[in-house]
C-alpha cells in the first residue's frame, strides 16, 4: 500500500524485505540480497526507513535498535517505547501506573507455577489469557469456565517465552482510534472506529477472516468520541510514540473507557483501519504516508 500511494514526485522508494534469511531489495520485480550498510552507503541516499514489519522485528524494538546503532531514521518510536509496547503485560501496567483505567491483570513469567483458584478469585471469570508477546490476537484465549483456565495458559506460554497475563473482563463496546501526527508535529487523533463481531472478541479470524464489522466514524455522540480520541493522544504521548499508532480500547459511555493496547505498527493495507478513518477526515493515502514521512524523517 505504501509503494502503491507514495508521492512518487517527492520520493523514490526501495522495497525491502525482512525474513529469516536477512534483507533483500526488490528491484524490478527480483528480490536481491542487501544489507543496512549497503542502504546506508547507496549513493541514491535514503533519507530513511518507513517501518511496516509487524510482529518481530520491526514491532518489539529489534529492528529500530539496529537502525538507531547505525543512524539511520525510520517512522516508528524509538527502541524502547517498541519493546514496552510490544508487551502487554508491562504496557498494561505502565498505563495502569500513569492513571489511565486498564484491565486488572496478572502477569505469569515464563515457566512460573501459578494457582488457578488465586487468579480466579482476583481477576474472576470471564477472563482473558494473553501471551505478553504476538500480535493478531495469536494465541489470546476467553475463558469462561475455570475448567478452561489451566490449558489456556498453558498454550499460551507455549507461544511466547517472554509469559503471559490473565487479565479481568473488561465490557462495553470495542473501539480504536488511530494517532498521527498534524502538519506542525503534534500527534491528533482519526476518527473513532467501532469494532462489532458475532465471535467471543476480536480474534484472528474476526480480524483477517471477514468475522467483524468496522464502522468509520463510530455512531456514538460528540462527546464520546471526543473522550475516546482524547484518551488515544493521551496514550500515544504517555508512551512515547511518534509517527503513527492505534490504540483499542472498551467503553459503556462517555464517562469512561478502558485502553486494551496500542499498536505501534498498525495494519496499514488498503483495507486496514487507518488508512480509512483518514478518508473519512479527507486526508488520502498519499497525504497520510507524506505526513508521515515529513514528521519522522524530515522534521
């Protein structure tokens, strides 16, 4: 979507690809062997990197922590706000410590013993089992009976060896806003998108298997979409994201609403949320990579 909607009049893109076999270019349609070095030594002289590698490495911190040894500029948050947020455990209770409403939760290191009657009876049932580490809702279990508690957990530390956290129900309806930056830097929310599924909550297959609907703006008052944008800035500034990111959240009114996680590389596809609630404010996928860009790389 990126390489499709760039300003081709004011950049020149590179497609990079990361996988277990290192980086490779693509040009002209082949994908060859390179290296940041090579990047870095191009004489074309690439002003930086804009980062859509979700998961590992480009969402917990390991990639940026390359680029920021090298000097290298990219669009996302620094190393360590990636590796915070990439983790939900730590970011639920980083968020809980900065006086903003989260999920009660537990955290279960890896390969810790832990007491199913104890979690029960501090977090109560429903509940939900998270591994602190994937994204896509990958291995996120909603248990309803203390039966299924144990082999939650279970799958989900195998998983992610950086634990797990059981976290209390939180009810309301489910809500995400995406935050980018305004013309002069300063990071302003999209309209609000309210997330509807007939499944348990918003898993994998409500996600990328046609299970949910998205509706962009919410139908919700003035008021309650002013709390929920509000509270995504407050957020995204709480844990020191820059370029773009989305923060989900519960709500029952405008009263109050609970934060489930930001994503600090949000989906970004023709179809992702983003790139929908900027049209809905009139900003086009040209413009918004072009904000981006002007914010992170070139500001």
């Amino acid at each position: 979507m990126v390489m499709a909607n760039i300003d081709r009049s004011r950049f020149t893109p590179l497609l990079v690809h990361i996988d277990e076999e290192g980086w490779f270019a693509e040009i002209d349609g082949e994908k060859r062997p390179t290296s940041l070095a090579a990047l870095m030594n191009d004489p074309a002289g690439y002003i930086g990197a804009f980062v859509m590698v979700h998961g590992t490495p480009g969402e917990n911190g390991i990639l940026q922590a390359e680029l920021e040894a090298a000097g290298f500029p990219h669009t996302t948050a620094k190393a360590a706000t990636m590796a915070l947020t990439f983790h939900k455990g730590r970011t639920t209770a980083f968020l809980g410590e900065a006086g903003i409403l989260v999920a009660q939760a537990i955290q279960i290191a890896d390969g810790a013993d832990w007491s199913k009657e104890a979690l029960i009876e501090a977090l109560g049932l429903p509940c939900f089992v998270k591994p602190n580490e994937t994204g896509s809702s990958i291995g996120i279990s909603k248990v309803n009976t203390a039966e299924q508690l144990d082999p939650a957990i279970q799958a989900a530390m195998a998983i992610s060896d950086s634990g797990v956290v059981v976290e209390s129900l939180l009810k309301g309806r489910e809500f995400t806003s995406g935050v980018i930056p305004d013309a002069h830097g300063r990071p302003v929310a999209l309209p609000v998108t309210e997330i509807t599924t007939e499944r348990e909550f918003f898993d994998y297959e409500a996600k990328y298997a046609g299970e949910s609907d998205e509706i962009t703006p919410a139908d919700i008052s003035a008021e309650w979409t002013q709390n929920l944008q509000d509270l995504a800035v407050q957020v995204y500034e709480a844990t020191g994201m820059r370029g773009m990111a989305r923060v989900d959240m519960m709500s029952e009114g405008p009263d109050s609403a609970y934060v489930i996680e930001i994503n600090s590389v949000p989906g970004f596809s023709e179809a992702s949320i983003i790139p929908k609630q900027a049209d809905a404010v009139g900003l086009s996928k040209t413009e918004l990579i072009s904000r981006i860009i002007d914010q992170t790389l070139l500001a």
